[in-house]
C-alpha cells in the first residue's frame, strides 16, 4: 500500500493539523483505485492509532502535509501513519532538554510490546500519584510497536568502589562540605556561625524572608585588600535537604550501613565533583550521603533526556520502561518537551512515579548537575559591626516555596530551604551553634562596584531586593549632609506582613523612605511610585555623580520600573520613546543607572 499527501505549505511552518481531505490511500492491490473515506476511518479506527501520531481532536489552523511517497506493506501501514517523526521539533532543541541531540540517522526500531501479529499492545501505565501529576500525553504510545532515535544511554563517567575498611575517613556530612567541595582558589568554604536569626515577615506573609547575622571574625584574607563591601554578596554552599537525601537512598536501596561508609571515588574527567576546579580526573575517598548531600542538585532542574534515557535503562517493569523510552525517542518528543516546560520535576518525583527504575548510584551522579553556591547580598554596611569584638556582616533570605502536587507538602529551594531550618532551629529550638559554609563573593554585585560616597542616589526596590540598599543607606549616613543626598522607594505588599528592616534605615528614615503598598489601601505598585517622583528621579539623574538603583525580580518589578523610568524622561524632557530609551542606556554605559534583577527562584 502506499500512502501519498499534498504538498506543504511555504516555509516549512507547523500549523495545528486537522481532518481535510488531503490524503488518499492507495488499493493494496496497487490498480490505483482510491480509498473511500469510510475505508480511510476504518483503517485508522483499526489501527487505533492517530494519523502521524498527532491527536486530532484538538482544534487549530489547517496545514498541508509534507509531500513524500512511501511503499510499505499494509500489514505495518499502522508504524507509517502512526510516525509522528514529520512534526517533530528536531531543530533548535525547543526546550534545552536534549530535543535536539537526535541522532542524525535513526537507529533500529525498538520493540515494545508487540505480539506475533505485530500489533501492539497497550502499555498499562504505572497506577502511583507521582506518575499521575506528570500528566504525560502518551496517546501515540498506546498503539505503536516501534520507536526510531532513541537517546543513547549516557557514559557512565565515574566508578564508586569500596576501601579498605582501615582507611581512616571523618565525615562533616550534616554541618560542613568535604573538603573537595571548594570554589576557585584562593577562596575556601568557610564554616560561619549564624549570630542570631530573625524572621523579618508577619504571619500570613505570601513569602517568608529572615534576617541573618553572620559571624565573620576569624574569616581568612585570601587576597591583601580584597574585603566584604557595601552592596557585595556571599556565597553560601547549601546542601540538599538530609531528608530528601535519606529519601532517595530508601527509594534506590542502598544499605544503611553503606550509606556513610567510605568509598573510593574515580572521575574520568571534568571538574565535578569541585566547584570550579580545574577539569582533570580525580580520585578520593567520600561517601555516598556526602556525595547526595553535596555535590549534586537533586531538585532545581528539570529532567533531561540523559536521565530519562538512565532510568529507561535500569527500568525492571516493562511498561515503565516502554513509557521512559517513549520520552527518549524521536516519537516522545513532543510529550518530553511538555514534561520539561510544565510543571516543575524533581528527581525524586521521577523515582517515584517509575519506581521498578532504581540505576545504580554512580552512573546516576553522572547524569544530576552540579550543586552549585548560591549568593546573597549583604544588607549592612560591612564595616560597621553590631559588635565591639566580633565582626558581623548581615544577609536577609526570602523562602521560595511551591506546593508539591504529587503528595501533601511543599517544596522549599536548596538555598533558601537550608536557611529557614537553620533560622527554625534557632527560634523554635534555641540551637547556638548553627553554622553556614560561606565565602566571600567572586560574583560582586554591580552595586557594589558602582556605589561612591558622594552624588544624590535614588534607592528602588521590591521585596527582598531592598536588602542590599539598606547598607547603602548606613553607609551614606554616616557622612554629614547626606541625609538629603539618597532617597528609597520601597515596595511592599502589606506593611503590617512584608515590610522589611522598618525603624531600621537611621534616624532620617522618615525623611528618606517612601513605602508602597500593592495589596493595600490604594494599591499602588513600586512603578507607579517612581513615575509619581518623576521630579525628584529627573531631578537625581541629571545631577553631577547622581545614581539610580533598581533592584528586584526582572519579571514584573523590573521591567516596570523601567517603563516608568521611561515615561519619566518622556514627561520631563518631551523627547520620544526611542530617544528615552537612548537616554537610558546611556546612563547605563555611564555607570548612572545600575538595575540588578533578582534571579528566578530555583528549586
């Protein structure tokens, strides 16, 4: 039988299919007589299976399928019309997953689950909560027998093997990286002493943030003249959550007694499991919890083919494995990339959705990223300390927080969820030695580098983004006549829940400071604010050494401000919008505007 289409349409582009008579189906007896369109129903209602492996039912603009000429035998005319492969997003790597690593030639069909018929049995798919919340779209699956492009199983690029039980190894597991968990030389992970801890926001808050003093007195000077400055950051090594770890060592079955035993580590290459190490091989001795617990993230990235492809592997229950290979091959594209861009995956929600997969713990180190630090900015004038003898440099940390959906909880980040138990165990259960693996920046914030001591400073910021800004302000004020050279604009949702350091700015602070609250009273945003300032903003921007801070998250906030900063030299200077644009950049370039976005929370 053979199967023939219409041209495409111009330019190649995917447009949402639908059932237009496009398609005719050649009698197998090949005398050329066309199929009914009853006989073509038939033969897809037969086969079970959605023509090119796209589902129908969904509604959009027409399109014209590719043209091409296939001969094949009817008893697997269900693999052809069954081929998704022609509307696969193959080139660009649509979502950073591994999409586009296909290989350049198809490898061998795969088998799954066919008869001696050759016709493909469903696959029951696995009945657990995790596997559920994926949400995966496998109607394509349920009546295919072949799978073409299947992801090759990753390298296995390190071996785990045991050490002679004299060897002498002392764990720091639960308060301290090892020692070969070390940012770029000359900086080391020091082991800081958290002073005391606060909680900033109110019951009720939408998002928690606490205060940190952290006790730097004994830190090393790694490089002469090189020290903590106003508006720079630190770096924080947080580890995994111990449950989650503990967890994922039940889920793969590793002894109890092996769990902390020593093990010889062997790497052939790169630079894990270091920070920044140079890349060479490397062998050491560790353990496994130390290696879960430090070196690798388990929950702030989405899953990538390489992992999928792992868990395919050492799947034991045949339609797991069925279903994992799907999402590796050319066919499972689509559904991959919906399952990486969706709603957000944990390793550990995988291992529980695919739970006959448990791949030996070396080969799955090979395929998790690296754990890497995460900064903070300073909110204190580093060189004014709370007290007399000891040097205390503060931070303050929002909880980036989201509800697990698979099973009751939430998820808290690996930074932010490090810190709030340490804060917690400060507060609720009167710890004193609680401790944090930090060192001194190499990412200096722009702040930083842009602030001088003299010159009008306008201050905006949202949320914890005002943290940085408060040593600013301390700073700024410690010089005479300078209390009407820097203004703050803060935004808040609810003073008496999130607003942060009040009564904490200085003894000016009523003359320096306006609050805006969204949520509240008039509800108006950080935005409106400064655009309402439009003359104290032109005013500062124009001034000789004068400076305009903004600092918050890039989506909303950021580009808000922005817009407003826009309009304000609009308004004032009556130029156009591109020439406002200009004069923007300009200040950039001139070191006058400096806007630091908030990353985006990872997990």
């Amino acid at each position: 039988m053979a199967i023939t289409t219409t041209p495409s349409a111009p330019n190649g582009s995917l447009h949402e299919p639908d059932l237009l008579p496009t398609t005719s189906v050649i009698n197998p007896s090949g005398e050329g007589k066309v199929a009914t369109e009853k006989e073509v129903d038939q033969l897809i209602q037969k086969t079970k299976a959605p023509l090119l492996g796209i589902d129908f039912t969904r509604t959009g603009r027409p399109r014209r399928a590719s043209t091409h000429l296939l001969t094949v035998s009817s008893q697997n005319v269900c693999d052809v019309i069954n081929d998704s492969s022609a509307t696969n997003l193959v080139n660009g790597g649509c979502c950073g997953g591994g999409c586009s690593r296909l290989p350049a030639s198809a490898e061998d069909p795969v088998s799954l689950g066919a008869d001696s018929r050759g016709v493909s049995e469903f696959v029951k798919v696995p009945d657990n909560a995790a596997f559920k919340s994926l949400n995966l779209k496998l109607s394509p699956l349920t009546s295919r027998h072949k799978l073409t492009g299947i992801t090759n199983l990753p390298e296995q690029t390190i071996t785990i093997e045991p050490v002679d039980e004299e060897g002498k190894h002392e764990s720091t597991v639960n308060v301290h990286p090892p020692k070969y968990v070390t940012p770029h030389p000359p900086w080391s992970v020091y082991s800081a002493k958290i002073d005391s801890a606060r909680e900033l926001t109110k019951p009720g808050a939408p998002k928690r943030t606490y205060h940190f003093d952290l006790d730097v007195t004994n830190y090393p000077e790694e490089i002469t003249g090189v020290d903590f400055r106003v508006g720079g950051a630190i770096g924080v090594v947080a580890p995994n959550d111990f449950k989650l770890v503990t967890e994922i060592l039940d889920i793969l079955g590793a002894d109890e007694d092996e769990r902390d035993a020593p093990i010889q580590l062997h790497t052939r290459g790169g630079r894990w499991p270091t920070i920044w190490g140079k890349a060479k091989e490397r062998t050491l001795t560790t353990t496994l919890r130390e290696l879960l617990t430090w070196t690798v993230d388990i929950q702030s990235y989405p899953p990538t083919k390489d992992l999928i492809r792992l868990l395919a592997e050492y799947a034991t229950d045949d339609a797991e494995k069925a279903i994992l290979l799907y999402l590796c091959s050319r066919q499972g594209q689509a559904a991959f990339c919906e399952l990486r861009t969706g709603p957000y995956i944990s390793l550990v929600q995988l291992l529980n959705a695919f739970p006959s997969s448990k791949p030996p713990l070396d080969h799955l180190l090979c395929n998790l990223p690296t754990l890497m630090p995460r900064f903070y900015s300073l909110s204190c004038d580093p060189r004014e300390s709370k007290s007399k003898d000891r040097r205390i440099i503060e931070i303050a940390v929002t909880v980036h927080e989201h509800e697990e959906g698979w099973r009751s909880g939430s998820r808290t980040g690996v930074g932010s969820g490090f810190f709030e138990r340490c804060a917690r165990r400060i507060i609720d259960e009167g710890a004193e030695d609680v401790r944090i693996p930090m060192f001194r920046g190499l990412m200096a914030n722009p702040l930083a580098k842009q602030f001088q001591a003299d010159g009008p400073m306008l201050l905006i910021g949202a949320g914890v983004g005002i943290a940085p800004f408060r040593g600013f302000v301390q700073r700024r004020l410690q010089s005479a006549n300078c209390a009407n050279k820097v203004w703050v604009i803060q935004g808040i949702r609810d003073s008496l829940l999130d607003e942060l350091y009040s009564g904490e700015w200085g003894e000016h602070e009523d003359k320096i400071r306006s609050v805006v609250q969204s949520r509240v009273g008039t509800g108006r945003y950080v935005q409106e604010e400064v655009f309402a300032q439009a003359d104290l903003v032109w005013s500062i921007v124009n001034s000789l050494d004068g400076r305009v801070f903004v600092c918050g998250s890039s989506k909303g906030m950021g580009e808000g401000v922005h817009e407003s900063l826009v309009k304000v030299v609009m308004k004032k200077s009556m130029l156009g919008r591109e020439q406002a644009e200009e004069f923007w950049q300009q200040k950039k370039d001139d070191g006058q505007y400096i806007a630091v976005c908030l990353p985006s929370p990872s997990l």
